[in-house]
C-alpha cells in the first residue's frame, strides 16, 4: 500500500484573507487548501458556476471585488486572482 501523501507545507500555513476575501470565506487565518473549499463552498451555495462552461466562475457582489470588477474569470484566473487577496 502506498503511503498517504502528505500536503506541501506550504499550502498548510495559514494566509490571512485581506478585507474584499474576507466577506467570502471569513475573516480567520486559514491554510490555502480550506481556503480554496471555503471559496468552492460559496460559489456552490450561491450557484456562480457558469452553468454551459463549468470552468467559468460568474462574480456575484462579495466576488467582484476579489475578481478586480471581472464579471467571469476563469478556474484558473480565479486562483491567481484570489492568491493576491491574501498575506
């Protein structure tokens, strides 16, 4: 049996999410790996998957601030987008 792999530890050290990601996954300091469920937790809640491209992300009020204004982005932008709302 393989052994488990265990996460970087680099994804394991808490960021602090700035005000605008706050309003989205809570003010607490988290590792980036609860960080991102917390995000996809909220777009699943409010329903901002892009329902034709599921890899589209629609922006509701909370998210437009996070998303610089952009009313879609990309899974992939959105994690570049998100990395520059944390410390």
């Amino acid at each position: 049996m393989a052994a488990k792999r265990k996460p970087s530890a680099a994804f394991m050290k808490p960021v602090q999410p700035n005000e605008k990601l706050a309003l989205v996954v809570g003010a607490k300091p988290l590792p980036r790996t609860e960080l991102t469920k917390k995000l996809w937790q909220y777009i699943k809640k409010h329903k901002l998957q892009d329902k034709k491209v599921k890899t589209q992300i629609n922006a509701d009020a909370a998210l437009l601030a996070v998303f610089r204004g952009k009313k879609q982005v990309s899974m992939f932008e959105m994690t570049k987008l998100v990395s520059k709302n944390v410390t």
